[in-house]
C-alpha cells in the first residue's frame, strides 16, 4: 500500500496540515524541531509526495520548460547543462522541448508546459524575425504570465521579456576584425537562417569590421550543421576561388568546411583561415584547432533560471542591470563575448 501524508503526520506525530507545509515547500512557519521529524519521517516511509497536487496548491508544478531549437546542437546543449546545473541545486524538474526552430511547434510546447501549470519558461536561443511567430509569442507570454508564470528568454527576443544577453554583434566585429587584421579580403560567411536574430547580429558586426577594412563578405545561408558547412565550403570555393578566409555563424559549420578543406588538400590556415562561432568542447581539440568567439554558454543557462527564480544574481553573473519597458520592470543580464584566436586563422595568403 503506498505510503499517505496521514502516515507521515502520525509517524512525525504532527497534524497532517503541518506535514503538508513541511513537504510542499509552504512559507508557513512551522518550527525547526517539528520540520525535521517531518522530513525525517517522510525518509523513514520514502514518501513520494503528488506534485501534481502539490501544483494545484500552489498554482504551478515547479517545472521549468525549456525551448530548444534542436537538443543535438551543442550551442542549445550547453545552454541546458547550465539550466540544470541551476535547477539540481534548486530540487526542480526540467522539461527541454525540442522545436527543430518550427514555430507552430515551438507554440504548441509553450502551450502545453502552460497546461501543465509550469513556474517558468525559457527561451533558449534566438527568436524568429517573423512577424506571424512574434506575435504568437507575445500572446503566450501574457496568458502565461497572467497565470503567475515567469518567461526568460536567452538571446535577443523579439518580444519584451526578461532576458538574458550576449553581445553577438560585437563577436562579429572583433572576429572581422581579427581576419582583416591578418590581411584576409575576401572572406565568406556560412550563416544560418537568415531570419534568426543572432544570424543577422552576428553577420551585422562581422560586416561592420570588414567594409571598414575595404574587404569583400560572401555570404551563404544554410542550416547550422556541420554537413552544411562541409557542402557550402565546396560551393563557395568553386565560385569564388580567391577566397582567403571562411567563418561561420556556428562552430559546427567552421568545423565542417575544416573538414571539406582536409579531405581535398587544402592547407588550414596556408591557403584558407577558417573562424567558428560559440566556442563549443570540441573546438579547442581540432587539428588545427578552431580560432573562434566563446560564448558563456552554460552560465547563460543558469543565469536565465536564476531570473526565473527570481534569485539575487549578485556579483559576476553579468554586466546588465534590471531595466524598466513599459509598466513592467523587466530583468535583463549582459553577459561577455570573447574572441579566441587558435591555429585556424593566420595570415592571407598571397598571389
């Protein structure tokens, strides 16, 4: 027979009301000595407490949704390690739903971590530059929030919410810089999705640094893979030979052509420089190893749940302070891009 709050109480030798506050987190105040029988005889019987019901007193499950666009992408995976380093410490469960960057998927999971009487919502990743997916979102977010319910976004949103942000624009331009600073003139770009706003942040700094040198931006669009990367640094190559440089708006694309490079003897960084984007694991491991911008990936995780804890960040989790949109107070967090230079970048070749 499974083991009942009232077994619980009579074990502890409380009334079940005090049981309940001390197992459902409850602020009521109970006294240290009698919170520690409870709990303790909650281990005693493994008492497994109904937090679909504890949920319903409380007006949420203490789940955390998280929206991804693709779980495999080490940028999106990272971003949930930092979400559940946080969430761990925090005794709480993450939801992660995978989106493949489909709006109307994307919706319908808000949707449903809605019904499922979730605490928070975050965001993770760029939003669409869309106007038919900004203002399904925004309808989301204010029936959510109307609920009690807290929403984060990491990345620039395309709506008004808490967020949390990293500066994409300026890793492009100290990325252009850093090529057109080795000589490079003529470089492309493997970018992603032309309506994603960290693609259009990140392709907006890289090509500030590059018309201030003079130089030429080539840019192809394509999903953020690898096997993308591969198959545009063929294409680009047999269009444009006098390419010097290759970078992409991910690690995974720079990595790619790296690997198109190798398999037809191409030198890296002699005769091509090739840049990546995120400073994923894998990119300090390559041969050559990845000259690229690193992104705090996994404290953006946790720092988005810190917000939608409403935790105290304190010191060093950002340089951002709250900020004031509208009549509500929203919080936002800016955290710092840094570039690495590695051994894939060097200088243009010549004639």
């Amino acid at each position: 027979m499974a083991v009942t709050l009232k077994d619980v109480a009579q074990r502890a030798g409380v009334s079940v009301p005090t049981a309940s506050r001390v197992l459902s987190g409850s602020s009521y105040p109970v006294i240290d000595e009698l919170r520690a029988r409870v709990r303790q005889a909650a281990e005693d019987l493994d008492y497994v407490p109904n937090a679909q019901a504890q949920g319903l007193l409380r007006g949420n499950t203490g789940t955390i949704g998280v929206l991804v666009g693709d779980v495999g992408d080490p940028y999106f995976s990272e971003i949930v390690n930092g979400i559940h380093d946080r969430a761990t410490a925090e005794n709480l469960l993450v939801t992660i739903c995978h989106t493949e960057r489909d709006p109307a998927r994307e919706l319908g999971y808000f949707r449903m971590l809605q019904s499922h009487r979730a605490h928070s919502v975050i965001l993770a990743g760029s939003g669409l530059n869309d106007e038919s997916y900004r203002a399904g979102i925004a309808t989301r977010v204010t029936s959510f929030r109307a609920a009690g319910g807290r929403v984060v976004a990491i990345g620039t949103p395309v709506i008004d919410v808490d967020r949390v942000l990293v500066n994409n624009r300026d890793g492009g331009r100290m990325l252009g810089q850093h090529l057109t600073g080795l000589g490079h003139r003529d470089i492309a770009l493997i970018a992603g999705a032309a309506t994603l706003v960290s693609t259009e942040e990140r392709l907006g700094g890289l090509k500030e640094a590059l018309d201030e040198a003079g130089a030429r931006l080539v840019i192809h669009h394509g999903p953020p893979t690898r096997d993308e990367g591969y198959h545009a640094a063929g294409r680009l190559l047999e269009q444009h030979p006098e390419l010097t440089a290759i970078t992409g708006t991910a690690d995974q694309m720079a990595i790619g052509a790296l690997s198109y490079l190798r398999d037809h003897g191409r030198s890296v960084p002699g005769d091509i420089s090739v840049a990546g984007f995120n400073d994923i694991d894998v990119s300090k491991d390559l041969s050559p190893s990845l000259t690229t911008v690193r992104l705090p990936l996994r404290e953006m995780g946790s720092t988005a749940l810190d917000i939608a804890l409403g935790l105290d960040l304190g010191a060093g989790t950002g340089s951002g302070e709250g900020a004031a949109r509208g009549a509500q107070a929203l919080v936002e967090r800016q955290l710092g891009v840094e570039l690495v230079v590695r051994q894939s970048t060097g200088p243009a070749r010549t004639g």
